[in-house]
C-alpha cells in the first residue's frame, strides 16, 4: 500500500493532469473552473489513493453542495468532475497519477 506521502503525490499529480488535460481540450471556462478546484481535486485523488473514497474534503470557497454544505466525499467530487468532463477524464488522470506516468514535481 502507499504511504501518506505517496498518496499526496498522487493526489497533487492527479489533479495538476486533469487541469492540464481541460485547458488543451475544453474551452470557455471549464479550465478556469478545474484550476478553483484544484486543492479540493488533489485532496479527493489522495483519498482514493489512500483507499478512503468516503473521506470528506473541504469544497473550495464558494461553493456548496445542494443543501449548504461546504465538504463532500472525495468520490463525490470525482464521480461530478468525471459526468460533468466526461470520457472519464478523472479517472484516467487518477490512474496515470497512481501508475507514475504523470509528474509534475518541482525539481
């Protein structure tokens, strides 16, 4: 099993992916809208990775869900990213992150 620090990089690398991958791809402001939820993005990606898909992550501020919450499960936030991108962009993203195929460490 990964340890902590493997599952935030992970998580980081993920998330940097999927913003990645929106802004050559989407247009309008669906870029700009991966890049608010970032932070939130990376934090869903490593509770997936830390087989936690139930952990609740903060929402970026701003943003509620449907009843004024203001955290959500990790999986929640994934599964409404990857039905609102489609072509399961996430979840490639997820798995190319987990698999070492996408690094965006700073050297």
């Amino acid at each position: 099993m990964s340890t902590t620090t493997d599952t935030r990089k992970i998580g980081k690398n993920a998330s940097e992916l999927l913003f990645r991958a929106v802004a050559l791809k989407w247009h309008g402001v669906a870029p700009l809208r991966v890049r608010h939820w970032q932070p939130t993005l990376a934090q869903a990606f490593q509770a997936v990775a830390d087989g936690h898909p139930e952990r609740l992550v903060d929402l970026p501020e701003g943003a509620t869900g449907a009843d004024g919450r203001t955290r959500d499960d990790a999986q929640s936030v994934l599964e409404a990213f990857d039905s609102w991108l489609g072509r399961n962009v996430v979840w490639l993203a997820y798995e190319m992150a987990s698999t070492g195929q996408a690094n965006y460490e700073e050297v």
